[in-house]
C-alpha cells in the first residue's frame, strides 16, 4: 500500500459513549482497547483490519462524521537480532458492501506505530488524529499495516495491537496494493480475536466537511 495520550474510559469500552457539545456537536466514542495486547498478527505484505463483533456495544460508526481519533493499544515488535520494523500504520473507512464485501472509501495519512519494548503483553495505548476522515453510519473503521517484509522479517513484522477474547471477532484481509482507495475485498473471519481500537467521532459544526 503507498500507502499520545492514554484515555481509557470504562464507559467506552465495550459500548457507546456520547458527550454533549456546543451547537448540535457531539462527540461518539466507540470500540473496545481491552487490557493488553497478547497477540500479534504477521503478514508479509498489505493487511487490513475491522472488528465485526463484540458481546456490547457498537461495531460499525454510529452516526456520521469525523474521525477525531483513533486509539490503539499495542505495538510492532522488533526483529530477532532487534531489527527495527516497520512502524507505518493507517486507518481506513471501510464500506460494507450486499455481497458481504468492504469497499475502501478513505484511507488516513501514515502514523508510526510504537515498538514493543520487552517481552508479554503490550499495554500501551497511542492516539492518533487522521486529516479529515469522514464516516457515516454503518461503516467500519479499519486498520492497515503493510506487511514489512525485509530481512529479519522474512513473514512480515508482527504488529501486536490483538488479544484472545470471547464474543469478539475480526476480519482480516491481505493482498499486496489491494486495500488502496476505492478497493472492494471480503475479509476472513478470526473467531475469538479482539482488535484493540477505540474511535472517536465528531459530529455537527466540529465535522467540518464531514457533517
């Protein structure tokens, strides 16, 4: 593909949190960033990432708007001898589609994920502010890396932002340069995996062209 601050609110974890604002603002927290990170997914090359199920709460956008911020918890580990992996990561407004496809609509500008220091779980949490990301309701916001493929990373960099937990599931889909803008693909489900991701909304006048 061409492609900090820790707020963790108990209330937003497994629901929907709306927060009054001024003129018919409003900002809408969803998603879940769980405890720590215990698992990490390794591709060689462009992946992208959507939750699709949790036990409560919202999984898609619940009402439309901009994408203020988007909270990851975890990091990239680094390679055996400690090489440094590949930090580029990006967020994604992901369409469903009737055939049970996601369309790419808006992919963000790149960020630099974090990396692990030391062994077990990762507990950080990193925010990130995407330039003018709209959404509307009923779409998923992904998350994309691209592969990092190199030497010390002969299966990609292992981008641990995922935990092992019941009732949550993500898709995945990868596909060298096949998650750009305007992409459509099908994800495949991972039963019990849980993307550790919060995202916020903006909506009304805070919206700007998004509203």
């Amino acid at each position: 593909m061409r492609r900090i601050l820790p707020i963790c609110s108990l209330l937003a974890i497994t629901g929907l949190l709306a927060l009054p604002g001024t003129s018919g603002a409003a900002a809408v927290t969803f998603g879940s960033l769980g405890t720590s990170a215990s698992t990490a997914e390794t591709d060689p090359v462009d992946t992208a990432f959507w939750l699709t199920a949790q036990p409560a709460g919202a999984t898609t956008v619940p009402v439309r708007g901009l994408v203020k911020t988007v909270q990851l918890r975890g990091c990239a580990q680094a390679g055996p001898k400690g090489q440094k992996p590949l930090r580029e990561i990006h967020f994604q407004t992901l369409v469903p589609r009737p055939n049970g496809s996601v369309r790419v609509k808006v992919t963000s500008q790149g960020f630099k994920a974090p990396v692990c220091q030391g062994a077990g779980p990762a507990t950080q949490v990193s925010a990130y502010h995407p330039f003018y990301m709209c959404a509307k309701a009923g779409d998923y916001i992904g998350f994309s890396d691209s592969g990092g493929f190199a030497p010390g990373f002969p299966g990609g960099v292992s981008y641990e932002f995922f935990a092992p937990t019941t009732g949550f599931n993500t898709d995945s889909f990868t596909g060298a340069g096949r998650d750009n803008n305007g992409d459509a693909f099908t994800g495949t489900a991972q039963m019990g995996v849980q993307l550790l991701m919060q995202v916020t909304i903006v909506t009304g006048k805070r919206a700007g062209p998004c509203k």
